[in-house]
C-alpha cells in the first residue's frame, strides 16, 4: 500500500482500500477456520464475488454476515486473534460506551485515516476514523406476517431510542412523519443509557431464537435495511467461494440471498451510479 497516500472524496485510491479491506477478511476467514466459525460475504461483497470474482471496482467498503451463534463464537476469540494493527470494535465501546453510531460490530483497519480529525470523530473517539469491514449478525424472525413485522417494527424503535446518543442528526434526510418520529424517540433515548439501549437491542433481535422458524432477518442492518428477510436455507450453511486471490465463505444458496437484497443483481448500474457509497472525507492508509 501507498505510505501517507492522501486522496480526496473524488480520488480515493480505492485499489488501497480494497487491498486493506482484503487483509481483514482474510483475518476473517483464518479465525473463523481456526475455530470452526462459520461467516458468510454479505451485500455488496458477496455480489461483488459472484459477479465480478472479488471487489466491486467501485465499491469502497467490505460486508460479511454471521448467524448469531457462530457471531458468539467470534466475538469470543477475536479480540485475541487479530493482529496488531487491526481491532475488534463492538457497537457499545463509543464515549464510555454513552455514545451511539450503529448496531454493527466491525473489524478496524487501524493503519488508515477516513475522515478528517473533527469534533464529531473526538465525540466517537477516533474508533470511526479508519476503514473497516462490518460484521452483520442473522437472527431468527417468526414466520407468521404479524410476528415478523413486531419483530422488525422492535429493532426500528430501538434505532430510534439510540439515536439520542448520536454526535448529531440530519432531520433533513426525513419526511415529516419521519422527522417527528425521529424527534420523539431520540428525545426518549436520551434519558436511557446506552447500555440499557444495547441490551435492549440484543434481548430483542434473540427473542425468538428457538429454532423453529424457517427465517432470519439482519437484525443489526439499518432500518431502511430491515426489508431483507432471507430463509434458513439460504443462509444456514456457508460455501467457499472465489474472492480476489484467496477462497472466502459465502451462503451457500447465494442467489437467493443476493435476488432478496438487489433484485436483478447481475445488471450493473448505469456508469453514473458508480462511485463509492461511503467516502465522504480524507482517506491515506500506511501500510
């Protein structure tokens, strides 16, 4: 990689990114074998293999899915595992753990600079200043229509009450009803701590961890995420799959994982829409 390479938002060096981005998953993928973990390439990742045999050229981020067992059984060896350089960050660890970006654990490169120093990357302790590789974590969703919306309808209020220990909120990205709604539950989540919020969030996503329901459902996505719903069969037994130089796990019935979160996900966008999705700032890595 480039030592001290600087780019702007439109120049981004993307080949550095997705070679340090290759290095976690590698790390990944050697833990996770070490112990018998099994992960799968999620979103744009997981697309990426399949149609383009690694990296999206234009994509600047990496994605991989656990169901929540095999999420259990990483956390518990990772923070041992990975090696200098790279960090385990839980969705807890930000400002005393008071303090709230999103429910997704990641793995850190610390070796790279995203954004400009600000009072925004103080506020999250430079923990999300770095590129990273998100960790989304599968749980079981009831099969009857109802259930399944509760249970989807719960994490988007936790969302919410947590947003109250953000940095700071763009209203402006809300319609009316979502800016009320966005006003009321942060204003709430501000009189509970964080803790309480994250434990909140857990009790919730593994509520119907029983065994017994054919689905599973993102439970730590974003809310506008929360509309994939994937079947057990899907995603319950992982594959080796080509990626860049190496081999990584992926669902093993990828087609439809990828058809539930893209649609016609073998058609490209059109060349105006591809441009990362995540640099917003400064990027250098160092090694």
């Amino acid at each position: 990689m480039t030592a001290g390479r600087q780019n702007s938002a439109t120049d981004y060096g993307l080949a550095d990114i997705h070679r340090a981005s290759l290095g976690i998953l590698k790390e990944i993928d050697r833990i996770c074998r070490k112990y018998g973990i099994q992960y799968m390439m999620d979103s744009g990742t997981l697309l990426g293999a399949v149609r383009h045999g690694g990296f999206i050229p234009w994509d600047d981020d990496a994605d991989v899915a656990f169901t929540r067992e095999n999420y259990e059984a990483f956390a518990k060896v990772v923070h041992k595992e990975l090696p200098e350089g790279m960090y385990f960050l839980e969705p807890g660890e930000f400002a005393g753990r008071n303090a709230f970006y999103d429910f997704t654990p990641r793995v850190l490169y610390l070796n790279s600079r995203t954004r400009a120093d600000s009072a925004e990357m103080q506020f999250y302790g430079g923990k999300l200043n770095h590129l990273w590789v998100d960790l989304f974590i599968l749980d079981e969703l009831p099969e009857k229509p109802l259930a399944a919306r509760r249970a989807k309808l719960c994490q988007v209020l936790l969302y919410g009450l947590a947003m109250g220990h953000r940095y700071s909120l763009d209203y402006g990205k809300y319609g009316a009803a979502g800016r009320l709604a966005v006003r009321v539950l942060s204003a709430v989540g501000k009189l509970l701590p964080m803790k309480t919020i994250i434990k909140l969030q857990h009790a919730a996503a593994v509520r119907d961890r029983k065994g017994k329901s054919r689905l599973m459902f993102y439970s730590n996505y974003q809310p506008d995420f929360l509309y994939v719903t994937v079947e057990k069969d899907w995603s319950g037994e992982a594959a080796d799959m080509k990626f860049e130089d190496t081999v990584l796990m992926a669902p093993k019935n990828w087609d439809q994982v990828l058809k539930q979160i893209y649609g016609d996900y073998m058609t490209p966008p059109p060349p105006e829409k591809r441009a990362p999705a995540h640099s917003d700032g400064w990027m250098s890595i160092f090694g």
